[in-house]
C-alpha cells in the first residue's frame, strides 16, 4: 500500500517531468495528459508517436531492411 509519503513523492516526480520533458531527454519525451483522456485516445497517442518515430526511423531504407527493434 502506497503511504501519503510515497503519493507526494511520485507527485514531485510526475511534475518534474511535466516540467522537464521537453529539455531532460533526447529526444525529446512526449507527454500525454491522461486526467480526461479515455484509454484507447491514450493508446491511439502512443501508437502514432511509435509509429511516427519507427517511419522516421526507417525512411529511405529498402524494404525487408527496417530495423528492428526501436
């Protein structure tokens, strides 16, 4: 069980990544905002980015030849 110390900690880290996201990573790590959003908008979300980033990735190189893992 998650104690109210444990809660405020994973609070202060869920907003330092909020707030730092965009400029701690590389690249950078995209944020979906789970508060309202239904679970298969957050899945459809992921799967565009992944897909996004697989088809940067993978562009110019022939078929059969992708890389395979991301």
């Amino acid at each position: 069980m998650w104690t109210d110390e444990m809660l405020k900690s994973h609070e202060k880290f869920a907003q330092w990544l909020i707030d730092n996201a965009e400029t701690a990573y590389n690249p950078p790590m995209p944020i979906i905002d789970t508060t309202t959003t239904t679970p298969s908008e957050v899945a459809e979300q992921i799967k565009s980015y992944i897909l996004r980033k697989w088809n940067e990735r993978n562009a110019g190189v022939p078929a059969g030849k992708e890389q395979r893992s991301i």
